[in-house]
C-alpha cells in the first residue's frame, strides 16, 4: 500500500486512493468546492491544488491518485500552493456577486469560509462590481430549489447528483466561459423526489431550498443528529431547529445507509409529525381531558384492574415506528402484567416490504422505521397480524388492547389498516391508545394518551440492514405529550411498585441483553460511530427469533 | 522542395479515388496489412515523426501506449477539428487529397488494432465532411475499406461526425466527451485517452496532418521519412501563413527551414511592401515573435523552442508594422475568453478578466496597474487548468506585453501612469497577505469598501 507524506504526516492508504482522501483521512484541510466524497470526481474548481515534490506544477488533490513515497504539501505549509489557490480565489469571486447579506448560505458557505481562511484566503479586489457579468437570478426550479445563477462556482456537484445519483440528469451548464449558466432542459422545473439534495451539495449559495430560504441565519440554529423515520431505510439526518421548531432538515453522511442523500418525503416528514392534528392531553372515553395522573390510574384499571397477572387476555400491539426502548418496555409490561398476552405490530405487511426497494437509491416500500427492531424484539413471532386480531377481537378473545400508534410520516395509513383499527378498538372492551396524532380510526379507544412524535423522543430504531441507530430528540413534545418510554414506565411503575430506569443508556444494554442480535453493542459506540452500529451477525431476517426472553 | 502531403493537392481530380489509385494512393495500406500491427508502429516510431496537432508527440510511441483490453474495442479518432486561429493546413488536405487522409487513417487504426475511426470535423467544415464522405464511399465500394480491407481480412469501418463550432472540441478529451454526445468539457488525466478515451475504451488521437504523413512512410519506409527535415523534427510541416503578406495560404516546407525564407519566397514577402512586425509561428497559442527575434528561427520544433516560441500547429500569423499590438492582442484574448469551455476556474474567469481589462486598455480607460495584472492574471491561469486552452491563452498575453510594452503603456491615460494604482479602483484597499497597498494609501482612500467587498 502506498505511503503518502501530507505536511509531514504520514499515511498508508490503498492503492487508487486520491491525495484529498488521504488528506481527509489525516485531518489535514484542503479546500474544496467541486470534490464529494460520494460523487465522481471531476477536478474542475482547482481549489485544491497542493505542491507534491519533484511536480514542476501544482496538482489537484481530489483527481490525483497516490503513489508511493509521495510527499505533499498542502497550502497550510506551502507558499506555492497557498498562492495558486489563493489565485483560484480570487478568480472565482471575480463574477461573484455581493450577495452575502441577503444569502442564505452565508455562515455555511465554503467561499466565505475559504475566503476568511489566513493560510490561503483573502486577497485585495481588482475588479470593480460594475464589471461583474450578471447571469439569472431567483431562477425557479420547481417546489423545492431556487437557483441563483450569479452565485453558482460552476463546480458541477448538482450536476453530477443528477446525472450519477439520482439519475433524473435534469440540470446541465449552457453557454461558455464565463457567461457558463445552470439551467434546467428548457427550464422546467425539477421533477426530481431527491431534489433537496441539490442544495445541501451546492457549496455556495447558488441552490437553495425552498422550504428554508430567507427562514433563519444558520448560526441561530440546534443541531441535533437523528434518524428519519420516513421508511425502513433509516437515512442519516441532522434536524436544525430554532426555539422549539424544526427550520430544516438535511442528510447526515452515511456510507453504508444513505451515503450523504436523503429523499424530499423524508426532509419534509417533520411538518407531519409536528402537525395541527395532534393529541395534546389525555383523553377518556367521554371526550373528557384527564391529568396524566388520572389518565395513568385510569390505564392502569382498564388494563388489568389493579392486579398483576390477570387471566384473560391482551393484546399489545406496538408500531414499528417506535423506539426499540418503547417497544422493549411494552413488552415487558405485557410479561409482567398478564398471564396470556400476544403481541404484534403488523398493521399491514410491513416485515415483507421491509427491504423492498421504492426507487434505486433510498425508498422502501415500509413507511416505518422500525420494522426490523420490532421483529427483532420478538412482536411478531406468532401466527397474527392485524386481520386475524379483529377476528378474534370479535369472537372476545381478548380482554384488553395496549396499542402504541404513530401515522406514518410519508403517505397516509391504508384505509385497510385504519379500518381493521377502528373495528378492533371497538370489539375489545377495554382500549388504550398512546398515540401523536389525533385520528379518526382512533377516537373510539376508551383512552388516548397523547405521545411523542419523530424528533421528540430519542432512542434506536433498526434499519430494513438490522443497523441500530440512534435518533436524538430535537424537541419537546407539544401540550401534555410525553415519551412512550415515559408513559410505559409509569405503567410498569404500577405493577413492580418500582421506577424503571428510563436512561437511554441503561435502556440500550437492556435492549442489547434481550436481543442476542444486539448483544456486544453499546451505547457508546452506538452514539460514537455517527449514531450507529451493527448487529455483529449482520443483518436479521423476518421470522428469525429475535427475543431471547427474560 | 521535398513534398510529402502535397504531391498531388494541385490537381482537382485528386479527391476521386481511381485518380488517387493511379498515383499510389493505398499502396501505403497495403503495405501496412502486409505486415503486423506492431511492426507498423515500429516503422512509425523509427520514422520520428511527431504529431502534428501542436504537441509535437511522437506518433508511434502514443499507439504503443495502447493496451488492447479483450472484449473492448479500441478506437481510432482524427481530429479535424482545426479550430486554432491563423490555422487551415488540414482543411488544405481534407479538400484537396481526401484519400491521403483516408489511407492515413486506415494505417493508423490497423497499426493500434482499432475496427472503428471516427473523424471528428469542425462543424464549419460541412463541405469538407461531404467530399471525405464521398471518398469513404469510394473506398468502401472498392473494397479498400470496411470489410476486409483490400482483402486483408482486417475490417474497419469510418465515419464522420461534425462538430457544432467550438474550438475546445478540437482538445482531445473535448473532442471525445463531445463525439459522446456530452458538453465537450475536457477530462481531467490521469486517466489518459490511451486507457480510458471514448466510450471508456483505449483511444489514439491523430491529427489530420500527422495521419496524413503516414501512406508516405508505409510506401518509402521510415529511414527515407527520417532523412528529411532535421535530425529530431524529421519530415515536412505544412505551414498556413496568412496575415500581412502577399500570397497567404498552406504551403509544405522541409522541417528546418528558415521561417523568414517563407515569408519572403513562398508568401511574397510582407504585404504592399511594408516592414515585418512580429511573427506568431504556431498559432495564437504560441508566444509571438518580433522581427528581430523570427529572424534566425527554423521551421522545426527544437528551434522554435530555442527562440522562446513552438511550432505548434504551424498556423503562422505575421503582423506588419502598422499593426497595433494591443488590439491584435485584444482580438487573441477575446477569442480565448469566448471559447474557454468554462469548466474549470482560472481559465473560465481569467480568459474573460483578461480580454475585459484589455479591452478598456485599447478604449483609452486602461488603469494603472493593468498590464501588471493581467500578467499576474496569466500567471494564476498557467499550470493550474484542466486543459491546454488555459495556457495557451497567456502565450499570447504575456509575449505580447513582454516584448511591445511601450505600445500597451502609450494607452493608458496619462493620470492612469501618474496615479498610485489603488487610486483608480472603485473601492478602498484592505488587508490581506496578498494585498499590497501600504497604510498611507489605505487612510487617503476617499471610498471605503467593507472588508470583504470582494464577497
Ligand atoms: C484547446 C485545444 C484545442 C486543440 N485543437 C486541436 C485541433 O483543432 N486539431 C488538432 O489536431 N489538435 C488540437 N489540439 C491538440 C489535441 O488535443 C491533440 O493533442 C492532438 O489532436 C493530437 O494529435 P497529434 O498527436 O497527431 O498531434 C488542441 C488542443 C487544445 C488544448
Ligand atoms: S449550482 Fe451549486 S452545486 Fe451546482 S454547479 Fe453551481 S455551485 Fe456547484
Ligand atoms: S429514503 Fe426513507 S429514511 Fe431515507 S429520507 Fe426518505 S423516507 Fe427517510
Ligand atoms: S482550461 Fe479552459 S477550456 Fe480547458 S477545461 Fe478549463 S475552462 Fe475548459
Ligand atoms: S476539489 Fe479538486 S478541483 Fe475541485
């Protein structure tokens, strides 16, 4: 394997490896408009030249490969390379136009940064801003993405995402030299469902999202890592959020998950689950709101009448939209509280969807995030599915129902599945509900308790690849809405006369102890390793046993 | 004068194929199919000869870069694309000797184990494209070309594609991102065409010229090729002179002789008697030269270099002294700036900086300073593109300032001269490593600009 020397450091990396790869792996910044880790290299901005000894010229850094023995010098230590990339600088402001006030990338924006930078950055300005060429502006390319041809640095990264990644090659470059402009064919507008991509590569302000511009300077915002909960597939995410409101959410890098993409239903998903239709207090029968207190004894009653282990049976239907803790900690209260208990989650064929592709890049068919962990822990292992509850509802099978409800936040609840949860609640004579949002199907429960949505509550959901990762809550839950995890241990709390301790570390090693697929996985490296990891058996499968009891 | 490509260019007849075959043309494929591929690319290595599209590469060892990968074609691509200004030798002999071309083609593809070629045409030359599609006809019909070639059993097959009129089509990896059907935007190399070229497949690159050569050194072999020209420019170079002359046009001429000698006897010596200004010897992306300076240069690549130019593609440019430097030069810049591909960032920005500062230079608006920078403008273009189109682009900036200072200078305004240089610009000088301006000139500067104005 090659050995490369970077201001002095030195690296070994594989054969094929290019300079800025090493460079990255070394943790030496090199400046970069047009090179993505997760898109094919093109060389085009010449912003990342670098000084490589015995080269009578500086070469780029990203389309360069290693050789072995290589010593480079990066404009950090070579006056070579800071003067031609401070040249190339200087080149591309020369057009630029003197928008950073009004801009929505400022604080984010790779020129303002490259341009502030001491080593490389700053130079005094030839050109007066009446020689600027003036290309489009607010061009408009659909719902999502507004362009701005002034700003754009021609590194083409937009193009290639369209052309290699999402395939739907719908922006390209027109004219020549300086008077190069970005347009759609024809000037369409973007039909593209991983569009809100474009923005998040666009290193300038040149592609903005539609859904954030003139929102909030990005300096105002919480960042917080989390996992969206669209589908099965469980893209990577960072949601920024300004006093209690998601502003925006974009792609956290994922090589084996979603590399650095996510699709426009997963981004927009926060506008459902933080919608106008949400429960905000408990709920009886009656209509009446309750005090969680009440709502708890009331729960508590309907269940199982003050008395741990009854007869009679229960239903406890989880979702495969909540948290692995969430659905760790139902189980168990169905172990501890009843004598026969079934537990289930399927409201549809979400395990056969589960690793069903929508698209080629990121969409599966499950619209739930979960699905695996709620295999995983053991909801699925009997003969069921929600069909079959109904039926034996009816037929008085079972004397209580605990169901934990979140509406998927991609597309709505099939009308089978929310015509099957109607009747249900209606044939158990007891039913308690946890769920986000009000919903029709819902309203018949004897008691709705209102919980926590997506970016509300943190904890692991499990990938349609049996990825467990973590997802971060961003934000408290609106009215008196609580945590599943919270309510469930008020619940658990009623029949072990004992608080259980709800941190999510000691809910994870939990977790890794009932799962023997998650056995050896800690919460440390779970939120360590971009708040993920891996079964170590690799990925499990729909009827696998996943529980290993008590 | 010893002609190689030119024998029988004079006579019209010679685009037809049975006028062509009376004169030898195909003997030289013959020759070629009679041998093996590699031993034709001996020939051509042991010949010299260097490519004739600028670079001056040896022709045979660019073929023996090529790999065959079984399973995946290789292909032959002639670039007639001939976009360089103050260049047309290859429309000379695409109009006049298609055949030779044909031939050259022909040998060159067999010698690489190529089954495809493709000439790749500047749009401009659409009646160019229909004399060569006649004679791909004719050689087809005769069975020279396509299946089994003169009985050979080597097949090829040729076709013309036209380009849309920019001259970065005419750079290689343009020329084969556009024969792609992309935007001709150049490709960074590594990887070479050699390895990875059209449709990811081992590609050579010829010029029309240096294609054109080869007939010559299949019939009469590389030691007779060799013996003329110079010792590391063998051969003959055809010349396209135009500009201040009396009988402009592509004349062939031995490598190694004397440039002012053509000037003089084949072109008729500078036009209505006027006195020789400055010569560009290769095309505009070469460094000019003035009178003094052409005086002792050859015609071969050793003593262009020597005097601080190159062949290039021998387009040959001569300026008389009524010529005013700085609009020629304005002309040059303006050219490149409108034909930069935009793709990468110094050449799309400085092509365009350039040729606008030049341009308020001959309207009398030049600043103090401006011929500064548009040197430090070149030198931040040089070296640092993805293609030859950036560099070529300063030759002619900087020669031209370099060696007629005196003329861009008379342009400026007087005060533009007498003013310090950050007077003249619209906004207030501010720090920076790389921003001179001392503090005296910063606490008298009337305008002030926020720090980052640049933004
Ligand atoms: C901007 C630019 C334009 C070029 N235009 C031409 C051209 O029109 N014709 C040509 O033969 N070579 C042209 N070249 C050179 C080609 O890239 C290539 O080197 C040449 O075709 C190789 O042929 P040769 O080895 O036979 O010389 C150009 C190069 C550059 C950088
Ligand atoms: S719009 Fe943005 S991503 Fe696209 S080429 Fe321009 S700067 Fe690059
Ligand atoms: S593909 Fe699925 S997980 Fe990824 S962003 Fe879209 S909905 Fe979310
Ligand atoms: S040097 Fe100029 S022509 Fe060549 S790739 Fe860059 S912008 Fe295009
Ligand atoms: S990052 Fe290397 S050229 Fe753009």
């Amino acid at each position: 394997m090659p050995l490369v020397t970077i201001d002095g450091r030195q690296i070994e990396v594989e054969q094929g490896t290019s300079v800025i790869q090493a460079a990255d792996r070394l943790g030496v910044e090199i400046p970069r408009f047009c090179y993505h880790p997760d898109l094919r290299p093109e060389g085009n901005c010449r912003m990342c030249l670098v000084e490589v000894d015995g080269y009578a010229r500086p070469v780029v850094a990203c389309a360069t490969p290693v050789a072995d023995g290589m010593v480079v010098h990066s404009p950090h230590e070579s006056a070579t390379a800071s003067q031609a990339v401070n040249g190339v600088l200087e080149f591309l402001l020369v057009n630029h136009p003197l928008d950073c006030p009004i801009c929505d990338q400022a604080g984010e924006c790779s020129l303002q940064d490259f341009y502030m930078h001491p080593d490389y950055g700053l130079h005094e300005s030839h050109v007066d801003p009446a020689e600027k060429v003036h290309k489009h502006k607010r061009v408009d390319l659909g719902p999502r993405i507004v362009l701005d041809a002034e700003r754009c640095v021609m590194c083409s990264r937009c193009v290639r995402f369209s052309a290699e990644v999402s395939g739907y090659a719908e922006v390209q470059f027109v004219r020549r030299g300086n008077r190069v402009e970005l347009v759609t064919f024809e000037d369409r507008a973007l039909e593209d469902p991983y569009a809100g991509n474009l923005a998040d590569v666009c290193p300038v302000g040149a592609l903005t999202s539609r859904d954030f511009r003139f929102k909030r300077r990005v300096w105002h915002l919480e960042s917080t890592d989390a996992i969206c909960a669209g589908c099965s597939t469980g893209c990577n995410v960072r949601i920024d959020h300004f006093k209690g409101k998601i502003e925006r959410v974009v792609p956290r890098r994922n090589p084996s998950v979603n590399r650095s993409w996510i699709c426009d239903e997963g981004r927009l998903s926060h506008e459902k689950a933080q919608g106008q239709d949400r429960l905000l207090h408990p709920r009886g029968a009656d209509g009446g709101e309750l005090s969680w207190s009440e709502a708890i004894a009331r729960a508590d009653a309907l269940l199982r009448g003050g008395r741990a282990g009854v007869p009679g049976r229960a239903l406890l239907l989880g979702s495969a939209s909540a948290t692995n803790e969430s659905l760790l900690l139902l189980r168990r209260f169905g172990e501890l509280a009843f004598t026969q208990r079934t537990m289930d989650f399927r409201l549809g064929n979400e395990p056969e969807l589960v690793d069903a592709r929508e698209d080629h890049l990121l969409r599966r068919r499950d619209k739930h995030p979960n699905t695996m962990g709620a295999i995983h822990l053991g909801f699925a292992a009997q003969e069921g599915g929600l069909p079959l509850h109904v039926r034996a509802a009816e037929h008085d099978a079972y004397a209580a129902l605990l169901l934990v409800y979140h509406p998927p936040l991609v597309g709505d609840e099939s009308p089978e599945a929310a015509g099957a949860l109607e009747r249900l609640i209606r044939a158990v004579p007891a039913s308690v509900v946890l769920t986000s949002h009000r919903l029709p199907f819902l309203e018949a429960a004897t008691l709705l308790l209102p919980v926590a949505a997506w970016a509300e509550e943190e904890g692991t959901y499990t990938n349609y690849q049996g990825a467990v990762q973590f997802t971060g809550q961003a934000l408290r839950a609106p009215g008196a809405a609580r945590s599943a995890v919270a309510i469930l241990a008020d619940l658990l709390e009623r029949v072990t006369l004992r608080r259980p301790d709800t941190s999510p570390k000691t809910l994870f090693v939990e977790l890794a102890q009932a799962v023997p697929a998650y056995q050896g996985l800690s919460f440390a490296t779970l939120s360590s390793r971009s708040a993920i990891a891996y079964p170590p058996e690799g990925r499990m499968h729909y009827g696998q046993e996943g529980f290993a009891g008590r | 004068m010893p002609a190689i490509l030119t024998r029988h260019t004079d006579d019209p007849e010679q685009t037809e194929l049975d006028v062509a075959q009376r004169r030898g043309a195909y003997d030289g494929l013959r020759e070629a199919l009679s041998r093996s591929p590699d031993e034709v690319i001996a020939e051509v290595e042991a010949s010299g000869l260097r490519g004739r599209g600028g670079a001056g590469f040896p022709t045979g060892r660019k073929w023996s870069f090529i790999r065959p990968v079984p399973g995946q074609p290789v292909y032959l691509l002639c670039n007639a694309d001939e976009s360089e200004p103050g260049t047309f030798k290859d429309h000379y002999l695409l109009r006049r000797d298609p055949h030779l071309v044909l031939e050259g083609i022909a040998i060159a593809a067999y010698a690489i184990r190529a089954h495809t070629a493709y000439i790749y045409m500047r749009g401009e030359y659409a009646s160019l494209a229909e004399i060569m599609a006649k004679a791909i006809r004719e050689a087809q019909g005769a069975g020279i070309l396509g299946e089994s070639c003169l009985g050979s059993g080597y097949d090829l097959r040729v076709s013309i594609q036209l380009g849309a009129g920019a001259y970065i089509c005419g750079e290689e990896t343009g020329l084969i991102q556009s024969l792609e059907g992309k935007r001709a935007y150049p490709r960074v190399r590594p990887p070479f065409p050699a390895v990875h070229g059209f449709l990811d497949s081992p590609t050579v690159i010829n010029n029309v010229e240096t294609l054109a050569n080869l007939p010559f050194i299949m019939t009469e072999g590389a030691a007779r090729f060799a013996a003329l020209g110079t010792d590391r420019s063998p051969g003959t170079k055809l010349i396209s002179i135009s500009g201040a002359v009396a009988r402009p046009g592509v004349y062939e001429v031995e490598m190694g002789y004397p440039l002012l000698e053509l000037l003089r006897h084949e072109a008729g010596g500078v036009r209505l008697g006027r006195r020789l200004k400055a010569v560009i010897p290769g095309g505009t992306s070469v460094p000019v030269l003035t009178a003094e300076e052409a005086a002792p240069v050859m015609i071969d690549y050793e003593s262009m270099q020597a005097a601080g130019t190159l062949l290039g593609s021998g387009g040959t440019i001569v300026f008389d002294e009524g010529t005013s430097m700085p609009e020629a030069l304005l002309r040059i810049a303006e050219f490149y700036a409108h034909e930069s591909c935009g793709e990468c960032t110094p050449c799309r920005e400085g092509t365009g900086w350039m040729a606008w500062v030049l341009r308020r230079l001959v309207q009398g608006e030049g600043r103090p300073g401006d011929l500064d920078l548009l040197l430090r403008v070149g030198h931040n273009i040089e070296g640092r593109t993805i293609c030859g189109l950036g560099d070529a682009s300063v030759q002619p900036v900087r020669s031209f300032i370099q060696k007629f200072r005196e003329e861009f200078e008379a342009l400026l305004p007087r005060e533009a001269l007498a003013a310090p240089a950050w007077q003249m610009h619209g906004h207030g000088p501010r720090t920076g490593r790389f921003g001179p301006p001392g503090e005296e000139a910063a606490l008298s500067d009337p305008v002030e600009g926020p720090p980052n104005a640049a933004l």
